[in-house]
C-alpha cells in the first residue's frame, strides 16, 4: 500500500514540535510547526522522491509506473554514474548544480543528463499540505499564466 507524503508528515511535525517543545520547557505550538516545514518539508518531498524511484517505498504523490525506475536504469546500464548522482540527490544538491558538476569534471554529459531526466526530482517539489503553515508564496503565483 502506498504512503502519503501529506498524512505522513504530520507524524513528522509531530515529533519535532515535541522534541523542540521540550527544548524549550513549553508548548511551541505552531511556531513549531511552521519550523518543521521551513527547515524540512523540502528535504522530506526530495527523500521521499528518491525511496518511490528505488522501489524502497511507493508514495501516492508520485506516479506508480516511476516505482522502482532506478532498478531498470542500474539493468539497463547508467555508465557508472547512478551512485554519482544519487549521492549528490540525497545530499539535495540540484539538477542544475550536479549538471555544472559533472561538466566541470569531464562525466559524459549524456549519461548523466539521461539519469537526471529519468529520476526528475523536480517532481518532488510539493506544495505544503493545504492545513499547514502559510507559504511563503501563495500558490500557482510562480506558475506562467495560460
């Protein structure tokens, strides 16, 4: 069964509004809160991301045919450079980043173009849930019009 990136983050924001709270020796509330998802929810969304693409967990924010994908690029042959880009994804580096990287290094700028398109971690760039903390933009404000 898949999980939800927007049930299981208040988990999430559970523990640390109580960690932080005992830090503190009172209630935080929703400073708390909002601190969660300023300092966590894009990391979250990115991990969350890279486990659905391994086949580690299947989140529903993400498509279901995506589960798993990272098994057929490791069979298909990534060049050897899949563990390259998944160490700077987990550390949250951007696609713009890994891409001057890697020309800055001489990696074939194919190969690895061709895993950043395939694992799309922009994707993982999710709107906070609805009944969290305001944003700091409000939505669809940076989206072109139609």
């Amino acid at each position: 069964m898949s999980a939800s990136l927007y049930v299981e983050c208040w988990q999430e924001v559970a523990k640390h509004k109580w960690i932080e709270s005992q830090k503190f020796g009172f209630d935080l509330g929703d400073r708390a809160i909002r601190d969660w998802f300023r300092r966590h929810w894009s990391i979250f969304c990115r991990a969350a991301c890279l486990e659905h693409l391994a086949g580690v967990r299947p989140w529903i924010e993400f498509p279901d045919e995506d589960y798993g994908v990272l098994n057929d690029l490791r069979t298909a042959g990534d060049g050897g450079l899949l563990p390259w880009v998944l160490e700077r994804a987990w550390r949250g580096r951007e696609n713009l980043d890994m891409i001057c990287e890697a020309q800055d290094s001489g990696l074939p700028m194919a190969d690895v173009l061709r895993i950043l398109e395939l694992m799309n971690l922009n994707r993982a760039r999710l709107d906070a849930p609805s009944d969290g903390p305001p944003q700091f933009a409000p939505p669809r404000t940076l989206r072109n019009p139609e």
